[in-house]
C-alpha cells in the first residue's frame, strides 16, 4: 500500500507539473498586438475627433527680484486682484533707505544753495518751456520709431501680425507665447498712443507722459531682444535661407540701436525737464533775496545720486507689471529670495485660451480658423498649431482662442472637432506610417481572420507626413495606420473600433 501511495503522488506531481507548464506557455505566446486601422475615405472626413486641453491665460507675468534678499513684507494673498504697479512683495532695504533719505538731503541741500545764485526768473521759465517742447518732440518722435519697428521688422516674424492670434513664422522656443500675447497687446497699445502724442500736457503731465511711453517704448525692446538670439537656433529658422537670416539679423540689430538710442533720449529729456523746473524753482527763491550760491553742476551731482538711490530702492520693491489675479505666490516673511527667483505668478483670468496637443494624424485634420468644441457647449477657434513635435509630450501644441466667460484658468478640458461637410477624394493619400517600404517594393498591411496580411501598393509623391497611392487600395478598404515595428503574419486586435 505505501509503494501504491507513492506512485500515484508521482503521478498527481506530474499532472499538475504538465499544467503550469502549459498555463505558462500560453501567456509566453500570447504576443497581440493592438493596432489603429482607417480608410482612405476615414481620414478625408473624419466624424469627429477629440483631444484634451489645459486652460491657460493669455497675458501673465512671473514677478522675480532683480537682487537677493530676505522677505519683509508680503501685501497680497492668492486669488487676489491686482493692478499693474501694485507693489507683491517687499525685501529688508533699510540700507537703501538710508541711503535714499541720504542722498534726498544732499540734493535739498544742494537746491538750497543754488537757489542763492540761480539765473532769473524769466530765464528759467524760457528753459522751461524750450525743455516741454523738445520733450513733447521727443515722445512724439518716440511713437514714430516704435510703429516703424513694429511694421517694418518685427511684423516679419508674424504669419498675421495684426490679427487676433499673430502666429510665429520660426521656432520660439519657450517664447512663442509671450511673442505672440505681446504682439496682441500692440494692437491696442499703439492705436492709444498715436490717439494722444498731440495732446497738450503741462510740465508735470508730460513727464507723466514721458514714463509711459517709455515703458511702452521698452516692451518693443524686450520683444526685438526675443527674437535677436531666435536666428541663432537652428531649429527656429529651419525655413530661411542663411541670405534671408542674415538680413533678418541686420534688421533686428537696425531696431535695436533705434529703440535704445530712442530710451536715452526719453530719459535725457525727463532729466532736462525735471533739471528746468528745479532751475527755475531756485531762480524763484534768488528772487526773494537769496545770497549764497553753489553751481548748477553740484546740483546735477546730487540729483545724480538721488537717481541712482531711487533705483537702488526700487529693486527692493515687488510689483505687478500688469493688471490681474494672483494665481501663485511663494512668498513667506523672513524667506530669503535669491535674484530672479520665481516669487509670484499673476495673470488676467478674463482673457484664456485652451493649450492642447494633438498626434500627427489629428494635426492632419484640424487647420487655423477650424471652429471647435470646448466641453460640447463652448465654442472656440483654432489660433495656433505648432510647426513642430514638442520634445516633452511628442506630440503638437495647438492652441485654441475662445472669449467663453465660463472657462477657469487651469482648468483641464475636453475638445471636439466635427467635420463641416464631406470632402471630395481626387487623390488617395495616406500617412507615411501605413506604408512598408523595401528595397524595390512597398506594401500596407490589411487584417485577415485577425492576422495582418501583406498587400503590395505602387506609391507616388510624398507631401509632409502623406504619400499618395497610385495602385493596389481604394477609398473605403481599411488598413492598418501605423506599420513600424509590425510583421507579416503577426496576430492583432484592433484599438480604435
């Protein structure tokens, strides 16, 4: 009886062995694969196709210091609302202070004393009003250079510049957004600007006046300032040739002197300015029987470094460059920031567009103007389609503009484009990835009783990512979109169905 035991846990041992080791080779061999099939009739009018997307705002700044030091001070909370010039943030700047307040009295000091020997009354009224005028030439002339910059060079980096969406001809390369959003905000800057350059201003308001142009002045700076290192990258200007990139280059470097020889002579004249009122102040108080005096260059001096500890100041002080919401603020009394350290995100959360990206056979079906579907109840335009693969989602950035009050900055949100009316087949084309080639043959694969299947085709002209196909498919036969990797012969199932 025990050998009858001993055989028949043999023999249980080997079945159970036979088992496993069945059950294991099953999932060894089980290698599917899943695939995307369409036809040709498919592709040319697709029923609908959907993407997902991030709602973003279109105009944001990140507000960074230009010096390190430690937090003091912290004046706005997330979500708050802010207008442009609203200080965030201030930093420890009891040196700068001392030395403002320093610098201050120096300069009282120096008016006292100058005022005892300062030219006449009439004299300094005359200096005044020659000091308005050639300022009120210099911001009128300040309008003048900004448009021809604007229109003449760098408007040939836009697709559309006077459009809604600009749309970049070359590669921005984490600047395409700040680009485009700032050649938008020309379109409303410059119309403002030429509206009121022949306004009559007193000495006070054109000096007022003067700063704001001179902002405005800058911003086209910052944007030429963009560009410039853009045509030093090969993948921003694959399309040129090195003929048109070098005369880009020149015009870029032409607006640059422009714009910077146009800054000094704003800030000349606010300082000749601000220098006749001073001088005819003094001259004022000379007149009231003043007897000691110092020169105008001791004067000059002072306001020197009173400039200079306003400045000084100033980098100490955080503020909003624009007007907007508080979407992000790391900021915390007693931290210590380092210099260009990201302390605040502020945004206009009125005005949103939808980023998404599409693969290469959406991008195929969707073109710039396409209207869309934000959430099935939302109505958008397609404004931008990346020339190019982004290296981090391999896939294509799209963005959508939609004036929809009801989307959230952040917000993730779903995209639908429906195909307007049916399109006419004159040529059969198909993605490049459908296509096997060899040396001398070419072939598609179609799927029989679950397996692919070889079918040879004569191929034509290849545009883009599409080839045409001459011979051996027609319009409503299914094939396999994508054959990289695939055998004849392997077992499929099919994704998309």
């Amino acid at each position: 009886s025990v050998l009858l035991i001993a055989v028949l846990l043999i023999i249980y041992g080997f079945v159970i062995t036979k088992d496993t080791e069945t059950i294991d080779t099953s999932k060894i061999l089980d290698t599917t694969k899943a695939v995307k099939v369409s036809s040709v009739s498919l592709l040319a009018n697709p029923e609908q196709i959907s993407f997902i997307g991030e709602v973003r705002a279109v105009s944001e700044a990140e507000i960074k210091p230009e010096k390190s030091g430690k937090i003091v001070k912290v004046n706005v909370i997330l979500g708050q609302t802010v207008s442009a010039g609203q200080v965030i943030v201030e930093l420890e700047n009891a040196n700068e202070r001392a030395s403002l307040l320093q610098a201050e009295g120096a300069y009282e000091i120096s008016l006292a004393n100058s005022a005892q020997s300062g030219v006449g009354v009439t004299e300094a009224e005359t200096s005044l009003e020659n000091a308005l005028q050639t300022i009120r030439n210099t911001n009128q002339n300040s309008y003048n250079t900004v448009n021809n910059v604007l229109l003449g060079t760098v408007d040939l980096f836009f697709s559309q510049p006077e459009t809604f969406v600009p749309g970049l001809k070359i590669g921005g390369v984490g600047n395409t957004a700040f680009l485009n959003s700032e050649r938008v905000a020309f379109q409303t800057i410059m119309p403002k600007w030429r509206d009121s350059i022949n306004d009559v201003r007193d000495a006070d308001a054109e000096l007022k006046y003067n700063r704001e142009v001179r902002v405005e002045t800058n911003r086209i700076l910052n944007l030429v300032n963009t560009l410039i290192p853009l045509l030093n990258n090969d993948k921003s200007i694959g399309g040129y040739t090195s003929t048109e990139i070098e005369t880009l280059r020149q015009n870029l470097t032409i607006a640059q002197t422009q714009i910077t020889g146009t800054l000094s002579e704003l800030d000349r004249t606010y300082t000749a300015l601000k220098n006749a009122q001073e001088s005819l102040s003094k001259s004022k108080l000379d007149a009231s029987g003043g007897t000691a005096s110092v020169s105008d260059a001791q004067v000059k001096q002072a306001l020197g470094n009173l400039r200079s500890a306003q400045a000084n100041y100033e980098k100490t002080i955080l503020r909003s460059p624009i007007n907007g919401t508080v979407n992000a603020i790391d900021a915390k009394v007693g931290m210590f920031l380092n210099s260009l350290q990201s302390v605040a995100s502020i945004a206009n959360n009125d005005k949103a567009e939808v980023v998404a990206y599409v693969s290469d056979q959406e991008r195929d079906l969707i073109k710039i103007g396409d209207e869309v579907q934000i959430e099935g109840n939302r109505k958008g335009k397609i404004a931008i389609i990346a020339p190019a693969i982004n290296n981090v989602t391999k896939k294509i950035e799209v963005r959508i503009a939609s004036s929809d009050e009801n989307l959230k900055i952040g917000e993730t949100v779903r995209i639908t484009f429906q195909s307007v009316a049916k399109k006419e087949i004159e040529q059969i084309s198909i993605p490049l990835t459908a296509v096997k080639f060899e040396s001398t043959d070419a072939y598609i694969f179609l799927i029989r009783d679950e397996k692919l299947t070889k079918v040879p085709v004569t191929v034509g002209e290849v545009r883009g990512r599409m080839v045409s196909i001459i011979s051996g498919l027609d319009q409503n036969t299914e094939f396999v979109l994508d054959v990289r990797g695939l055998n004849e012969g392997e077992k499929v199932t099919v994704q998309n169905k």
